[in-house]
C-alpha cells in the first residue's frame, strides 16, 4: 500500500479489483474503457455474438455523438428535467465526447444543424478502433453469455448458448444492458423482471422516438408509403417541431415526428383523441397562402394549381385530403387554413421494436449520485437502463457515454472505499 500525496487517498494493486460489466453497447465499452485505464480488471458479457450492434446500425445513417448547442439549452431535452442525467453531462460534456472520439483517430466536424459526426460519418471504423483500443487495456470480452441474476452468495449467474450456467464472482459489477427498443439488435428489456425481483423500482419501458401510427386509407398508403414530407411543421399542444417526416403504410416517421413522440406519448396517455396538426407551408402565413390561392387557376387540375401556385407535392395533397377525409375546399379562405393545419388523428406510437430509444427504466430514486443501485451495494447501472427520455440529434449517445463515465468512476470510488475500511 502507498499513498498518493496529491489526493491523500489510498492505492492498492488495482489489478486485484474484478469488475464485471453485463453488456457491450456504447454504456459498457464506455465504461470498461474508464476502469481499465483506472488499473482495474475488467471483463464484459455480452449476449450477443458481436459487440455494439446497435451502435454499428445507429451509424449507417451517419453517426450523431452530440451535439453542440450551449450546455444550459442541451441539458433542457432531457426527459423527465435532466435529473440524475445532468451532473454526469457536466462531468463528461459534449467536448470530451469530440476529444474521446479524436483519441481514436475520428475526428469530428459539426453540421448545419449542430449535430456532431464522426468525419467518416460511420460507426464501424470508430467502434474498431475502440475495440483495439480495449484490447490494449487488458479488457475481457466473453461473447454469448446471458445475465439471469445472482446465486445466494451474490455471484453473477451467467447463461451460454448451450444452457451451462456459470456463477461469476466479482468485486463490482456494472449492468448496462440498454433499454428495449430494436430487441434484435441486443437490447430486449428482460432485465427489468430481474430487478423488479430484487426490489429496485423500475418505470415502465415505452417506445421513444418512434413513429406515429395513422389510419391511412388503402389508396394513400399504397400510393404514398416511402415519400417524405419535406420542410414542414408538426404541433401537437404547446410543441411545434419543423422538418421532415416519412410516410410510411402504418403512419408517419422520421426527425420531426420523432422530436414529438414524447409528447405524442403522454397525450395517448391521458386522451383517445390525440392530434397532429400539419403544417405544409410554415415559412408563410394564412394571408400569404390565401393571397397566393386566389390567382386564376385557369383550366389547371387542383393538384397542378396547388404546386404551381405553393410548391406543394402529391403526397402533400394527398395528406389534405386525408386529414378531413373528403375532397379539398374549393375557397381560397378555407384552402389556405387547411394547407397551415392538416388534422391528423393519431392511433398510437410505433413498438418497440421499431423504436430509435427507450424511455422509463431504473427509477432515479433507486439509484445513489454514483449510480450504484441502492438496493445492491456493489452493482451499479449505466446508459438507456435508467429513466430518462431525450430526442435525437446527439442527445441519446451523449447521456449514455456520460452516465457510463459517471458509472465507471463510480465503481472507482466505491472500491476504494471498500479497501480504505477494510484496511482500517
């Protein structure tokens, strides 16, 4: 034993700490990175053949790790208000995010909209790069191994492929399992019953981030599934999003929807009768498009006046007429008010297993500030395990990393505490 004068803490041979981690997406490499380099022994189980699949499907769109608004304004998309999200972000802001990244040879660059990629705008070559990187820190990675929960004496029961338990004792373990969204990829919530069972409070897994469900008519779905709707705007209540969405034959998806799902949401929750209301020409207002409406149409059809006149598409027009489920008003006055606000009725949010995120999880209040469970010394959580809900561009990636950081030093200083009493 020495002391380290700086800190006048205790430090022991870090390598006798063995440290488990349940998981190897973004929350469980994360944080096997920060306790490797602290000196302990890590090994990660993973159910799943490969490591990070969803973090590999996440990138084939062009992978967003943060995003670079003003942290005061960040902090605001989180769901419920940031809670126990906030201290680990300032810990491990949007920049250590970017210089993480750099390290592994990925640097980064900022888009229009403030979202920030990987210049490669893949995950694949980062996610190689970091697996290296573990490899060079001594870290274990045991591929097909199931968490099913403990044995008597507290040992981590683990279940292969061919149905052989195996009881695996370690000093500290770290869950980091995810939420339940896309389950195909890794990440299928059965966790919860686990926990449930130890007594940790857990909010129900729900579908964030995911698409809403419409009732189109055969011919709109059929014609129209796969087109965007593009530079529009979206309100339900109070919340108005701009931008795009995809039709698709059971609803809509895409950017602004997924911005509105938390919303959308929590109004199913408390109504049958939950509307969008489509805005197909935000960037003018109701006396703009009735001015425009009522130049001569000539012998022009309606579809042709209305993108000659207002650029509006097919599939803009066919929405109109979906929306009140009859043909269009001929008036210029009531054209104009259903261009600025098409109704549309919503059924409900896409699954789970179409859903980008989770919402609901590890209840806050089960967890202390280091994320260990309050119920279970020794066993902390990370990532999309712990309620909280944000939208995309940036946002789910960012809190995962950081509350794996915060996890990781967590089980840090929990060890040393450990050894500082033990030592007397």
């Amino acid at each position: 034993m020495v002391v380290d004068a700086e800190h006048g803490r205790l430090v022991t041979a870090r390598r006798a700490w063995q440290v488990a981690i349940i998981g190897a997406g973004p929350a469980g490499l994360m944080a096997a990175e920060v306790l490797a380099t602290a000196g302990h022994a890590v090994t990660i189980y993973e159910r799943m053949p490969a490591p990070a699949r969803k973090f590999l499907m996440a990138g084939r769109g062009g992978l967003n790790l943060t995003h670079s608004e003003p942290l005061e304004r960040f902090l605001l998309r989180y769901e419920p208000k940031a809670g126990i999200v906030e201290p680990a972000i300032r810990a491990y802001p949007p920049e250590a995010v970017r210089q993480w990244c750099a390290g592994l040879g990925e640097e980064t660059f900022q888009g229009s909209s403030g979202r920030v990629f990987p210049n490669s705008l893949k995950a694949s070559p980062l996610l190689r790069a970091w697996l290296v990187r573990l490899e060079g820190l001594g870290v274990g990675l045991q591929r097909g191994q199931t968490w099913i929960g403990w044995d008597q004496s507290g040992a981590l029961l683990l279940q292969d492929k061919a149905g052989e338990v195996n009881h695996v004792t370690a000093d500290a373990t770290l869950l980091a399992m995810g939420g339940a969204s896309w389950p195909r990829l890794g990440s299928d919530g059965r966790w919860v019953t686990t926990l449930e069972a130890e007594g940790i409070s857990i909010s129900p897994l729900a579908a964030s981030n995911s698409g809403a469900l419409l009732d189109w008519s055969e011919i709109f779905a059929t014609r129209f599934a796969g087109v965007p709707l593009k530079r529009i705007a979206l309100t339900l209540g109070n919340a108005r999003v701009r931008g795009e969405a995809l039709i698709t034959r059971t609803g809509l998806e895409g950017g602004a929807v997924y911005a509105l799902s938390t919303a959308i949401r929590r109004a199913l929750g408390e109504s049958a009768d939950v509307r969008l209301h489509a805005d197909l020409r935000p960037d003018l207002d109701v006396a703009d498009v009735e001015h425009r409406l009522g130049q001569s149409r000539g012998k022009q059809s309606a579809t042709s006046f209305l993108r000659k006149s207002l650029n509006l598409a097919p599939a803009d027009i066919g929405l109109m007429r979906e929306g009140i489920g009859k043909n269009l008003p001929t008036d210029a006055s009531s054209l104009a008010r259903l261009i600025k606000d098409v109704p549309l009725t919503v059924q409900g949010l896409s699954g789970l297993e179409r859903a980008i995120s989770t919402a609901g999880g590890v209840c806050a209040d089960a967890i202390d500030p280091r994320f260990m469970l309050k119920a279970k010394p020794g066993v902390f959580v990370a990532g999309e395990m712990i309620d909280w809900d944000a939208p995309t561009g940036g946002y789910l990636l960012q809190a995962t990393f950081a509350t794996a950081v915060g996890a990781a030093r967590g089980v840090d200083d929990w060890l040393f505490e450990r050894a500082a009493k033990s030592l007397g």
